[in-house]
C-alpha cells in the first residue's frame, strides 16, 4: 500500500536537508529559495523492533519492513495560490499526496535566510495553511459553479455534493481548514475527488536544532520534533506519519522471509490478504492468525496450536496490529 505523505513549508525550513537524513537520497539542500523543483519520493522503512524478533524467531532468510513514501515538496510562500514562487505547480504536488508533513522553523540561526526575515512558527504555519485554503476556495467554488446545471434539474447527486461544498465553503471563507467542517466518511467520500488540501491529516514537524536557541510556542494540531542536522526524533516521525495516514502493520513469517505488510485500520482480513496477492482477497477461505507476542512467547507454532493460541478466522475478521497471519486459498 504505497500512501505517500508530502513534507511542506515555507523555503529554507529544512524539508530536504530531512528528506535527505531519512532517505540518504541525493536530494539538493542548498541555502536559497525553490532549490527543489521537482518533488522526489523516497521509500523510508517503519522501525519495528516486533519484525527483528519474528525473524530470529523463523530464522528467516530475509526480513521486509513496512515503509512510508515521504514525498519532499518546495517550499510555499504567501501568495502560492495566485502562483507565486511557482507556487500553482508546488501546490498541485501537495494535492497528490495523501497526507502532509508540515514542517515548521523553530530554531534561530542568522547564517539560514528566513524568507520573512524572522523567525515565527506561528505566522509561518498561518502563511502556509493560508496557501492551502485559498487553493481549496478555487477547487470548491469552480466545482459549485459546474454543479449548477444538475442541481437545477434536482439531480440528487448533485444536490447532496452541492451541500456538502457549501458547507467546506463556509468554513475556508473563515480561514480556517476543511477539517473543520467535521464531514462524515460518507460525505468524504463524495467529494474525494476533488483532492482538497485542507482535509488531508497534517502531522507539524518541529525542526528544532541543538546547536541554535529555540522559540517555544504550541503547534495546533499533531506535533512532532525533529533536528535534522544530528538526525534525532526520526523514529518519532516515521510512526506518527504511519499513524497519520491510518495505517497498521500485520505479519507473515517463515524460514524463506519474515515481512511487515501495510494495511489501513480496520481492513478485514481478505482486504488485508490483497497487501500481499489479489488471490488473497478473491479466492480467500480462512486465515490462520496469532498475535505476534503469543507465538513468540509459545517458542513455536505446534506448541501455539497446542494451547489455542492460533485462531481460524473467516472473511469477516478485523485485523489487528500485530496479528502475524497465514492465509489459506
């Protein structure tokens, strides 16, 4: 399951100087606005210290983490949505990703130009969220305006997708993010093609550096605090972004590979089958699963059969983070 997550923010913030500490991907990080044009993806691999354990456990040939795809963006500056600083182009890259890291200056260092020439995480992160409600404003007002012809016509598709934009639209006129709007899964799912930037789940990475004072202030939403330079809270991020898309892990173990597979909360056990094969999901029959602490703990399958420990589960199932599974086709 490749769901990416876009690394955002205003220039000279750090996007790539982390972008390159958690790929090791040769992504250029100089001292000067819009050096990174074309977003570039890398594969970072979710730490798991439950994974290493299963593999000695097996005595596999090969252990697979799960990943998360970070996707480096450059930076945004006020007046993006107008097209400023190339600001359309940066803007659509965001659009393609599925959640965002939004990564805020909180250090003080003279030898890094700020773009506003001072240092203050709180207009930072209202320059930039900005950006993204006046793109949105865009997005929903030429969509109402395209709907006009059906919902005069009283189609109902259209009437319920023309209320549910009425209310975004509301909300982004305040200034405030879609998220806001507090929409249903239902009504998310109506306009999910639209791709609006103010409802993806931002996660505010805190770029703060030992080596510079640090303003405090309160990020309003989830936080994060990371130092790029020294390559600390990386683990921290990793698993709040995981977190952030709504993702779980489950297992498969054995002598040929011990592998995290990625799923999103609350996927049944044939849709989590399909991480691995679409046979998995079509032709699916049963899953054999334990948690992965009860069979390490057991010393061994027969001795975790023995105790009924492991479940025959059908196509109803919910997985669980953790559950270590064998499907059966």
């Amino acid at each position: 399951m490749s769901l990416s997550i876009g690394i955002v923010g205003l220039p000279n913030v750090g996007k790539s100087t982390l972008f390159n500490a958690l790929t090791k991907k040769c992504v250029p990080a100089e001292n000067y606005p819009f050096c990174t044009i074309e977003p570039s993806v890398g594969v970072v691999p979710v730490p798991d210290p439950r994974l290493a354990k299963l593999s000695e456990f097996s005595k596999s040939g090969k252990t697979i983490p799960a990943a998360v795809y970070f996707v480096d963006i450059a930076g945004l500056v006020a007046g993006a949505a107008e097209g400023q600083g190339l600001g359309n182009k940066f803007l659509s890259h965001i659009r393609e990703v599925d959640a965002i890291a939004h990564i805020v200056r909180v250090f003080q260092d003279p030898s890094i130009i700020h773009v506003a020439n001072k240092v203050e995480p709180l207009e930072d992160i209202g320059v930039i969220n900005l950006e993204l409600v006046l793109s949105d404003m865009e997005v929903v007002t030429k969509r109402l305006a395209s709907l006009q012809k059906e919902t005069k016509r009283g189609d109902k598709e259209s009437v319920a997708e023309e209320i549910i934009l009425k209310k975004i639209e509301k909300v982004l006129e305040g200034g405030k993010m879609a998220t806001e709007t507090n929409l249903n899964e239902e009504e998310k799912f109506k306009i999910k093609s639209l791709n609006l930037l103010t409802l993806k789940p931002m996660l505010y990475v805190l770029n703060v550096s030992e080596a510079s004072e640090n303003i405090e202030f309160k990020a309003p939403g989830m936080i994060v605090k990371i130092d790029p330079v020294f390559e600390r809270g990386f683990d921290d991020l990793i698993k709040k972004s995981y977190e952030l898309l709504g993702l779980e892990t489950f297992f498969t173990t054995g002598v040929d590979e011990t592998r995290a597979w990625t799923i999103k909360k609350g996927s049944t056990a044939p849709e989590a089958g399909a991480a691995i094969h679409t046979d998995f999901r079509d032709k699916f029959i049963r899953a054999e699963v334990i948690n992965w602490q009860d069979l390490l703990d057991s010393g061994s399958y027969a001795t975790a059969r023995a105790k009924g420990l492991v479940r025959t589960e059908g196509k109803d199932y919910i997985v669980k983070d953790g559950d270590v599974i064998e499907f059966k086709i």
